[in-house]
C-alpha cells in the first residue's frame, strides 16, 4: 500500500475506506506490541506513514486539488 501512486488512483470513498482499514490495522499493531507479540515493529511506522498518505489526499479533495 506504501506507493504513492497507488493511492492517488483512488476515490475519495476509497480512501476513507483505506483509512479505516489502516486505523484498524494499527490499533491491531497496539495490541500486539503491548502483548509483546509484535514480530516488526517496523509495520508501526510504516503504518503510520501510510495514514499520513491517505489523509493527506483526502485532504487534497476537500480543498478541491483533487477530482
């Protein structure tokens, strides 16, 4: 999902959907580090990162950057 240019051929309900698979995923990542069950801890930021993406382009359609 990392890609760039993976995301910005999606859709804005596309993109709320990936948001709320990712916010998901991530609270799932939480619980794993907090059960010491994590096996990459690097899934956490590269998660992160991912969110930071797909909000970033909702945000572009909101300011109406994006069609």
């Amino acid at each position: 999902m990392a890609k760039k240019k993976n995301i910005k051929d999606l859709t804005l309900d596309e993109l709320n959907k990936k948001l709320t698979e990712l916010n998901d995923s991530m609270l799932n990542y939480r619980f794993q580090k907090t059960l010491q069950q994590l096996e990459d801890p690097k899934k956490i930021n590269q998660n992160k990162k991912d969110i930071a993406r797909v909000k970033t382009f909702i945000r572009q359609f909101e300011l109406g950057l994006r069609k």
